[in-house]
C-alpha cells in the first residue's frame, strides 16, 4: 500500500538566477533554474532520502505542518507531494532470485504453454498487493 504524503518546503531566489530549495524535515538543500526545476529536485531529494532512510531501517520524518514554517521576506513556503513507494518502484532496477515450490503436472504444463514463472509471479504479486 502507497501512503502518499506532502512536506514542506521553502524556496528562496537565488540572486544570479534559479531558487534553492530547504527541506526543513530532513535538514537538506537543494536547487534548481527556475521553479519549476527546483519544486522536480525537492521531490526527488524529498523521496530519494525517505526510501535511503526506509532501507537502512531509520526512522523517516513526519511531515511539519506548513504553518510551523517560518519564512523571510522574499521565500516562498509551499508543499511538495512524496510517495516513497512509487519512487522506489520507479528508480529500484535490482531484482531477486526466488526458489518456488509446484506440483510438477503444472510445472509441465507450464513450460508447454511456454509460460514465463517469473512475469506470470509478479504479476500475481502485483495483483494481489493491489499496486
């Protein structure tokens, strides 16, 4: 199950062009050329430190309310959408091996209908977790 989620962040002009971004819950920066490039890279570093969080088994930080945040004259404060799990999806390349255990009569029958296991298991698996 995905739980999308949104963070606040705040984005301060850059006087020789472009915006940086601060992401305030994960204590990080980031920039870009102009808004619609520094909102890309806040999500991006925004999901790429949940999943690196998630993988090393620390806790990923709850979302500040947007009215906790404080901003100085010029910045802008605005939410950023996040899903962990549809970012994994998109930039996970590596795959597993997997030992299954299945009647032999279907083993066969399988492989004469020239069946691939492993598509016809992720899509089963896909199916039933509903993503």
């Amino acid at each position: 199950m995905s739980k999308k989620q949104v963070y606040p962040v705040v984005l301060t002009p850059e006087k020789d062009g472009g915006y940086s971004a601060y992401l305030p819950d994960f204590e990080k920066n980031t920039q870009g050329e102009d808004l619609a490039d520094v909102l890309y890279m806040a999500q991006d570093a925004l999901e790429m430190m949940g999943v690196y969080l998630q993988d090393e088994g620390k806790a990923v930080p709850k979302p500040s309310s947007i009215d906790a945040i404080k901003v100085k004259a010029g910045e802008i404060k605005t939410l950023i959408p996040v899903d962990f799990d549809a970012y994994r999806r998109k930039t996970e390349k590596r795959v597993i091996k997997k030992t299954l255990t299945l009647p032999s009569w279907l083993n066969v029958k399988a492989e004469n209908a020239g069946i691939n296991f492993s598509s016809v298991l992720q899509e089963a698996l896909k199916e039933r977790l509903g993503i």
